[in-house]
C-alpha cells in the first residue's frame, strides 16, 4: 500500500488524525516514539536549517533531502510535507510533488499565498487571484499518483475565505486547508461550505487559532490537526534555559538522572532506534 493512500485512510477513520511538526531528525526521533504522524513544518525547516523567518526563503532541493532521510528513519510514519506556493512556479511545483512522492512522503500542502509569502499566523498575507492558483492546484493533481494533497487558502477577507473554501473543495484535492482561523465559529462555518471534504486545522502556540483538543476537533468535525511547532518552541525554551543554567553554575554541567535524564546514553538509545532493523512504530498507535 503507498503511503498516501495509507495516510488517506488515516484521515478517513474515526476522530481527528494528529501530525506532529518536526524540524530536524531529532526532533523527529523523539516526536515518532509518541505519533504515527509528522508534519513537515515550513516555519520549522526555515528556523532550523537556515535560521530564517518561514517568509520564502526555503529551495525545495533542502525540503527534499530532509524528507527523504526523514523516510529512511521512520519507514512506518505518516509524512505530510509543506511545500509553500510550490516555490512560485506549477512547473516547479509538479517536479517537487513528483519527487516527494517518490521517495516516500505521504501528502503535500499547497498554498495559495503570493510572494511575499509569511507563516499562515502572520499578518500581511496575500493571496493568487483564485484562478492562477486553481490551475496550479489542477497542474499538481494531475501530477501525483497516489499522494494526498492538501488545499491550502490562506484568504483573510471573510467573504473570499468561504468562496475560496467552497472552490477548493469543488477541487480532487483530498483535504482543505484554510489556515489562521481565528474561532470555533469560524471552523463550524468553514466546516459547512466545504460539504463532505476533509478539513485541516492548523495551531501553532501564539497563533490566531484557538487552542482546541483532539476531541473538540473531531466534534467540530475536523479531520486532521497539524501541530507546526511544538517541538521548536519546546527546544527553544529548553535550550535557553539549560544554558541560562550552565552560565548561572560557571559552566559546571547539572547532574543527570539515570531514571529519567537526558545524558549520552538516552541520546544514544534514542539515535540507535533509527537504524535498527525493525524501524520504532508508536506502541498502540496503527499505522
């Protein structure tokens, strides 16, 4: 079975189905002891592969060769990709979707965001005339096989967030995404003019969404939840305040837990699952 047609079916089953943003392998490591699912951050890759704002800087060749080592550690893992605009061009956009799919990823998003493009929480966002990105939405359809493709608006206006909701819908993309929702109200709204199509829910902390439960998505009847960031900010907060620590101690290291601490041998445990020959999958999750 491919993997897209695994993660179809995963979004098709019962309750809201979690992807957990990573941004780096081991930040990947740690989220696949926990989730079946992880979501491709855009925000992620660009803060920790370039050190950049999630504000375009991002060439696809980088996301692909960080997907493809993601595929080689976690075989069993659901990989759901952010690939922007596409990186401007359909033509560009098809080629990277093309050689997403093959080596492994599990489903794209594709936004409708013009240049400048900002992380879906920002403010000062622009969207394509809805035409120009249909036929790129259409050209990356016709492109991929079996990988599941997200529709994204990132429309602000209230009337063209529900028209453009309603046409992507109308679309053969699988699941639509309108990101930045700002209420519960909002996502009953969306919810309703996206008819029988999946819909995706995007939070990230210190966003405009509301912060919402499993269990009340799946009651609002959304399908998928990315969570975008919580592994970068964790390690943000972790690192600056174990340094913080080691400045405070005049460089004298805490000590560690053998229980429960983070030293080399939990690392190094942690790593070796990686490349054992039977890949971890989450104990009592299915994938």
């Amino acid at each position: 079975m491919s993997y897209g047609k695994k993660l179809r079916e995963r979004i098709a089953g019962p309750g809201t189905t979690p992807l957990i943003g990573v941004y780096d392998m081991y930040s990947a490591s740690i989220a696949a002891k926990h989730y079946d699912g992880m979501f491709v951050s855009g925000f992620g890759f660009a803060a920790s592969y370039y050190g950049l704002p999630d504000i375009g800087f991002i060439a696809w060749p980088d996301m692909v060769a960080f997907v493809q080592r993601l595929r080689g550690a976690f075989p069993h893992h659901h990989l759901l990709v952010d690939i922007d605009d596409g990186y401007v061009d359909a033509e560009v956009a098809c080629h990277v979707v093309e050689g997403l799919e093959r080596i492994g990823a599990s489903g794209v998003i594709l936004e409708d965001q013009k240049r400048p493009r900002r992380c879906g929480h920002a403010d000062g966002k622009q969207v394509l005339p809805l035409e120009e990105y249909l036929e790129k939405l259409h050209q990356v359809l016709e492109t991929r096989k079996d990988l599941v493709v997200v529709a994204r608006t990132d429309a602000t206006d209230e009337h063209d967030i529900l028209h453009r909701a309603e046409r992507l819908a109308a679309t053969d993309a699988d699941v639509v995404l309108v990101d930045g929702v700002r209420s519960v109200e909002w996502i009953k709204r969306i919810r309703k003019v996206v008819g029988d199509k999946p819909l995706l829910f995007n939070q990230i902390a210190g966003g405009k969404s509301p912060r919402l439960s499993l269990g009340e998505l799946s009651d609002l009847g959304v399908d998928v939840a990315i969570y975008s960031t919580p592994c970068l900010f964790a390690a943000h907060e972790a690192m600056d305040s174990a340094l913080a620590g080691l400045k405070a101690a005049d460089g004298r290291l805490p000590e560690v837990d053998p229980a429960s601490g983070v030293g080399v041998k939990a690392s190094t445990s942690l790593l070796e699952r990686n490349i054992a020959r039977d890949r971890l999958v989450p104990e009592g999750v299915g994938v």
